[in-house]
C-alpha cells in the first residue's frame, strides 16, 4: 500500500467573494417616474434608480470591501488544465 504521506487528490473548487459598496445616485430625471402620481408628484423610478447605481458602481474611486467569502467544491470535476497550478501542501 503506498504511503499515505505523499498521496493526494485533488478537488476542483470555487470560490465566491461577495462585496459590498455605497453608490450616492444623483436625482434627475433619468430615474424618475415618468407619469405623475394622482398627487401631481413624480416618485422615484426604482429599477433605473438601481440600473443607475450599478452603472456608477464601475467608476474606478468606488470602495468595494468584501462582505463574504466561500469556497465549495465546484460543480463540475475535471483533470487540472494544462498551465495550472495545483497547491500541494506536501510541496510549498
């Protein structure tokens, strides 16, 4: 039987990192309302009100700071590609 302390297999993982940033959306009429309320008011349009912040959420100044970060086995198995590099805790 070969030595357990030098044989492995390998796992295919994935990793997800969330993040999380706050986006301050100007007020203008892309993302208001384009009919009135009963009131005479205009409301806020809410999905181009998020279409808006995503957009801004690009700009190379925003801080983005990771909420949370998971790694679990990956949903399709394969060899490991050629180029890639495999960690081996038995050869750091």
């Amino acid at each position: 039987m070969p030595s357990t302390d030098h044989t492995c297999i390998v796992l295919r993982l994935r990793r997800t990192i969330v993040e999380d940033a706050y986006v301050a959306v100007p007020i203008t009429p892309a993302i208001m309302k384009k009919e009135p309320a009963p009131d005479g008011s205009f409301g806020i349009d809410f999905d181009a009100f998020v279409c808006e912040a995503i957009r801004l959420s690009g700009h190379e100044t925003v801080e983005w700071a990771i909420e949370e970060q998971t790694a679990t086995p990956h949903p399709t198995q394969q060899p490991v590609p050629a180029g890639r590099h495999v960690y081996d805790i038995h050869h750091e």
